[in-house]
C-alpha cells in the first residue's frame, strides 16, 4: 500500500518557525493535503496543494512540494502556542477513487 | 450547518457487546468514509461508501459492518467488540464533484473495549 511518512514530534519556540516535513512514495498522488488535530477533536483541514504545483503559501502557512524527491513540508511562521497539535499529512490518488492515506501524524509543541 | 456529527462522543463496551456508531453530514456530499485512529499509526480507513447505496471495504474492514442509511447517514456497527477495537472512531465526508477531494471529520467517537 501506499506509504506516508512522518517524524512524530517536533519542539519550537514560540514566535520561531515551524517545519513539518512528510514524505510519501507514490507518484501518482493527485493532491497533498495538511490536516490539524487538536487534542480532543476530530481533524481539521489546514491546506492543500495539486500535484502539479511546488509552493503553496496561505497567510502563515507554506507549503512546499518536491515532486523529484516525493517530499511535502508545511512551513508555520511566527509560531503561537495555538498552534500547538498534532499535523497530519495526507494523499489522494487520482486512479484510488475515494482513499486518503494519512501519514502518523507529527505532534508540534509551542514553547512560550 | 453542523458539518458532520457523530454520535457518541464516548462509549465504554464489554468484550462481545454490540453497538452502532451514527454519523451524519448535511454538506450534500456523495462519498462518507469511517476511520479509526490508534496511537502512532494515523487514521486507516474501514469503510467508505462512494454514493448513496454503496459501500466497500478500507484497509481495515475485519470485525466491522456499515449502512449507508441515505445520502446523509452513514452507521459503522460493531457485532461482538473486541479489546483491539478500543480506538477513537472518526466519520468524514467529502464531494468528488468539487474541486479536490478534501474530506471533512466529525469529532470523533472515543470508544473503550473492555
């Protein structure tokens, strides 16, 4: 099956940046998503990004996609402890019609 | 406009016990889908239904059934439950004619099989 990968934590100070990587092996991935899960509740929609595309940016998120390398980062700017949760990153495929895989899910720990 | 909801939030259950996880979504859209989420391992997907009437098997179907009561309602029932059913249960949404595929969740049922 399909493999999505993630480092499962990651500690910033709050006002630093963020960078959540997520790598993925297959290629024929429509779109690339990032998700947000706040302790308790269920996973909320962040950003995504076609395939076909290298950057995304939306206010303070970025994400950067690196097809060659089947590599997705989500970069946060200026941090705030309301960032603070678990992000997951997620793929479609065009010829798996109806199925999302989701990577494990990295948890982002904001420092005051 | 709820989004989609779920019921229980929470559920503690005897090993063999029966129940019925409800989820209903009032965006209008076509495909539902329940995943279960397990410390570590992200969400996996159960069951999905496509449309209205249809139905068919995730990644990890075994020990699970689902009804697709209409095009909001989507049930996952658990016959005789099971210790390695103990998971957060999450049902999600989305519409294959809008642009991307992007799924929506509800907020999760936190089920316990003791």
């Amino acid at each position: 099956g399909e493999d999505v990968e993630q480092s499962l934590f990651l500690s910033v100070r709050e006002g630093d940046s963020s960078v959540i990587n997520c790598t993925y092996t297959d290629s024929s991935s429509t779109y690339l998503y990032w998700y947000k899960q706040e302790p308790g509740a269920g996973l909320q929609l962040l950003t995504y990004i076609f395939s076909n595309m290298d950057m995304k940016q939306d206010q303070r998120l970025t994400v950067l996609l690196n097809k060659k390398d089947k590599h997705l980062s989500l970069r946060i700017a200026d941090t705030q402890t309301g960032d603070s949760a678990i992000y997951f990153c997620a793929e479609s495929m065009v010829d798996n019609f109806n199925k999302f895989y989701f990577g494990s899910g990295t948890k982002l720990n904001v420092k005051p | 406009n709820a989004g989609v909801t779920q019921t229980p939030k929470f559920q503690v259950l005897k090993t063999g016990q029966s129940m019925t996880l409800q989820c209903a979504q009032d965006m209008n859209h076509n495909s539902m889908y329940w995943y279960r989420q397990d410390p570590g391992m992200g969400l996996r997907l159960i069951y999905y239904s496509a449309s209205e009437g249809t139905t068919d098997k995730g990644e990890v179907p075994n020990g699970y059934n689902v009804s697709r009561l209409n095009k909001r309602e989507f049930s996952l029932r658990l016959e005789s439950a099971a210790p390695s059913q103990t998971s957060v249960y999450f049902c999600a949404s989305s519409d294959r004619d809008s642009d991307t595929d992007t799924q929506y969740f509800g907020p999760g049922t936190r089920l316990t099989v003791l």
